[in-house]
C-alpha cells in the first residue's frame, strides 16, 4: 500500500490452502514476544520507501530483529535459535515481506544458512 500499512484483515499469500489464521497463530514461536506482524507495522512499514529509496542498507530493522530473536527462527535452541518450523519461517519472511521486500529478503538469506543443519 502507498502509505507502507497492511490492514488487518490482509490474507497471507503463502498460506497454504486449508490453513487458518488460526492455525498459523497457534503455531507461533513461544520465544518470540513480538510477533513479526507487529514488527513489520511498527517499525518497518513506516521506514519502507525510505529504505528502498536510498537503497541504504537497513541496520536498524536488522537490530530489530536481532532484538526480538528473528534470525534463529530454523536454527535448532543448540544452536541458539528457537527451532521452528520451515512453515513457521515462511510466515515470518512473508509477514515482513508485505510492508518491505528488502526486510522479507534479509531474513530469508539468513534462514539459508539453517538449511542442511542437521
């Protein structure tokens, strides 16, 4: 949307079919406290034309995330992640992705790196 918002009642693209709202927010990590959703209103979406336009790296979403455990989404609590879902990981990428590509894409490398892990 022009002003960077997503309204509430916004469908995920990548839910799978026959898969809720619901479901996915039953399925939310216990460890993260604020949700992605939260984050990518609050403290992406209002910075979203500014990040694309200067095409200046976003250091701070990237603390944002640091700070509310975003990049050990996949990475198993060894390894100082939460260990969820692969499912779980596309929503995260997804719900960032609605407000900023460049967010979405900055969680979906990291994620990379989980792949084969175990």
């Amino acid at each position: 949307m022009a002003n960077g918002t997503v309204p509430e009642s916004a469908t995920p693209m990548l839910t799978p079919p026959g898969v809720s709202g619901d479901l996915i927010r039953k399925m939310a990590p216990k460890n993260i406290e604020i949700t992605p959703r939260t984050i990518a209103r609050e403290k992406i979406a209002p910075r979203a034309a500014e990040i694309d336009k200067t095409a200046e790296f976003p250091w701070d979403v990237v603390e944002a995330f640091r700070e509310n455990e975003l990049f050990g989404v996949l990475y198993d609590e060894e390894y100082g992640g939460i260990g969820e879902s692969s499912l779980m990981a596309l929503v995260v990428i997804e719900e960032l992705s609605k407000v900023c590509a460049t967010s979405g894409l900055i969680i979906a490398v990291q994620e990379l790196g989980s792949l084969g892990s175990s």
